[in-house]
C-alpha cells in the first residue's frame, strides 16, 4: 500500500534577504573539499568497463 502525502501551500510571501541569507554557501570551500576528496580517493576508482567486468554485465 502506497502511502500518500498532502502538501499545504502557505500563504504566498516573498523571499526576502533573511531568506536568501540562509542558503548562501562558500562554493570555493566546497570546491576544494571535493577536489580533496577526489584526491584521496581517486585509486578507489575503477572505470565503467572494470565494474561491468567484476559484475558480469556485458556492454
């Protein structure tokens, strides 16, 4: 059984500084936290045709 869902739209205001003071993020910091996260784990990394190959998929 599916489970439904309501959805109550509030009363329309508009987004104001506050709001979009909110969602501001440093995309340098989290450029350079991925660009390290790529660097630690890139031996990890294994191509499409090597994961195919260990799953038995054929392409």
């Amino acid at each position: 059984m599916a489970a439904r869902g309501r959805i109550r739209a509030t009363r329309e205001e508009p987004l104001n500084d506050r709001d979009f003071a909110a969602l501001e993020e440093d995309d340098e910091s989290s450029a350079e936290e991925i660009h390290s996260l790529i660097e630690r784990e890139k031996d990890d990394f294994i191509s499409l045709e090597e994961y195919a190959k260990r799953r038995g998929i054929s392409l």
